[in-house]
C-alpha cells in the first residue's frame, strides 16, 4: 500500500515559501516543501528586509497584505530568536521635497500606513550630499537568523523541507507529486517556470561587515530612483547596499559593485570605513506589474496556487500574501 501524499505541496523554499507553507501546516494539513535551493541559499536571504513596498506593482491589494505583514513582524519582534527587530533609522534623499506647513511629509514612495510616523529630521543631522530626510522606526529582519526561525516553525508544524530539486516546466512539478494543490511560490524563477515574461529580476548586491557600533538603519535615495545607499544593522553585522539591475540574471557578486557599495555607505556612515568584510550576496528581486495571487484549476481536479511578483517587497508582503494564498489552497481543497 502506497504512503498518501502531503495535501499541499510548496515550490519555492524562500520567504514566500516558508510562510505559506506555516499558515496551511498550522491550519491541520500536510505539507511539503520544495525549491531548487535551501532556504539559506535563496534571494530572501539577501533581503535588506526593512519593512516596506519597495518595488511591488500596482495593486490594491499591497497595503492591505503588508499592514497585515507588519503587525506579525511587530509580534514576532518581542522573540530575539526569530532576527525581527523594530529598529529606528533615516531615510534621506538627495533632491529637495516640499513640506506642508502643519505637518511632517513622509517621503515620496512612503507607504500609506497609519503605523509608521515619519518625522522630518534636523538638516545638520543628514549625511552630506542629503537635501532632506525623515525619522521613523520599523520592523526589520537579520535574514539568516529569520529563514532558520521559519524553518523551524514549519518543521515543528509537522511540515517536511525536501531536498532541493529544480523544475523545468509547471507541468512538470504536477506529475511529480500527487498533492491536489500546489502553492506556487518560485520567485524570479516564474519567468520561465510557469512561463511568465512579466516577471522580471531586479538584481541587488549587498555586503555584510562586521558591525562598529551602528544601531540605526539608513537609506538614501539619490536623483535617480535605482540610485540607493542603505544599512541595516543586525547585531554583530550591517548588510550594505545596494544596487537596482533590471534585467540582470547574474547572482555573481561583481568586485567593482562591492567597492561602489562600502564608498557610497562608509560617505554617509564615517564608521564604516574600514569595516571588515564578512561576505557578498546577491539576490534577485522577482518584480511584476501586479502581484500574482490567485488560483488555477488544473486536471484530475487539482489546483495551482500562484504566490510570486512581490518585487523588493517578499518579506513586507508574506504573511498577508500566505494566509490568502492557503484560504485558495484550503478552498480548493473542498
């Protein structure tokens, strides 16, 4: 007699990933998970991870799931063990942006939720070369030790981590398995997985140091919008960046990038200059002009559950976008 199949199967072992397989493995079912890489290995752990919709498409959806997002964030901050922190910091930008006369403005491209407070911060506080800047704090994620932390609650949950295996074709991952839904959660890889030209990457470069004494995130935005600097501290270690390469498929992390990086951050941070160099990442941001979250009926009556397209935004957006996705994979269930 045949061992059944889980009820759900996962592809995709990144943020994405994980939390969807946690909401359906907490909701009672059986589920498995799959991607091409371990979840360490993936571009989420790249991530910056400063809550926020950076790079997400036009949707009504986003501020919704990322509110959603937030408050687990904020939750999950008071357990030292997951890498949440709620951490204040700058953001800054080059070129000057008028401010109402009655109140603080946000930054251009802010989101809209009531949680975050943006206030505009002393001009003598900003790094040289900044015209403008605001003060605000809010959750932010130290990578590795937050994809070990959903690991481990998936497993716990009763979830299994298979060995990574790379897919060619959607139809492909369907003959299989024998689970009758499949959250589909690939990232970038969507471009040619489902296939799905909308899909664009957006390569980011980051390097880790080991962290001087910085206990405050930055971000700064220069004329050009891809222009970005940004630190984020995690501890004993401060992920630099960055870089916006669309297009670009290469995860090689480019020397000459790296030395732009550790410049551009040491200018506006004097601390850093000099800091050791820990390590080079690259990642690369799965962009779409709308998030893909809906389901699809394939044959023998089973359906496909797409989860991917959330750009620069995968941690801010995950659990609001995994707890739709596993009320369509429940719902299609029966």
């Amino acid at each position: 007699m045949s061992t059944p199949g889980p009820d759900a199967f996962v592809l995709g072992a990144g943020v994405s990933g994980l939390t969807s397989a946690i909401c359906l493995a907490e909701s009672g079912l059986t589920v498995a998970v799959q991607g091409a890489e371990l979840p360490h290995e993936t571009t989420s752990v790249v991530a910056g991870a400063l809550w926020g919709t950076h790079l997400v498409g036009a949707d009504d959806r986003v501020a919704g799931w990322a509110d959603e997002t937030r408050r687990v964030l904020v939750e999950l901050a008071g357990d030292v063990t997951t890498g949440v922190s709620i951490c204040a910091g700058l953001m800054a930008v080059r070129l000057p942006q008028d401010a109402p006369p009655d109140a603080p403005e946000a930054p251009a491209g802010a989101e809209a939720a009531d949680a975050i407070e943006y206030a505009r911060c002393d001009p003598r506080d900003l790094p040289p070369g900044y015209a403008a800047g605001w003060r605000l704090a809010a959750p932010l994620a130290s990578m590795p030790a937050y994809l070990t932390y959903l690991r481990d609650r998936l497993l716990a949950a009763g979830g299994q981590l298979l060995e990574p295996r790379s897919f060619a074709t959607l139809a492909q991952v369907a003959q299989g398995c024998t689970a009758p839904v499949i959250v589909n959660c690939p990232g970038a890889g969507a471009h040619a997985l489902v296939p799905d030209p909308s899909v664009t990457p957006v390569r980011g470069q980051t390097v880790v140091v080991a962290n001087p004494g910085i206990t405050e995130f930055f971000v700064g935005e220069g004329a050009d919008p891809d222009d970005l600097t940004y630190l984020f501290p995690h501890g004993d270690t401060v992920v630099l960046g960055g870089t916006q390469d669309y297009g670009n498929w290469s995860r090689v992390p480019d020397p000459a990038t790296a030395e732009r990086i550790l410049a551009a951050c040491a200018a506006a941070e004097p601390r850093l200059a000099g800091a050791t160099v820990l390590g080079h990442r690259v990642g690369l941001r799965p962009t779409r002009p709308r998030i893909r979250l809906e389901a699809e009926a394939i044959s023998g009556g089973r359906h496909i559950v797409h989860n991917y397209g959330h750009g620069g935004a995968g941690v801010s957006l995950a659990w609001g976008c995994a707890r739709d996705a596993a009320k369509l994979a429940i719902a299609g269930l029966g």
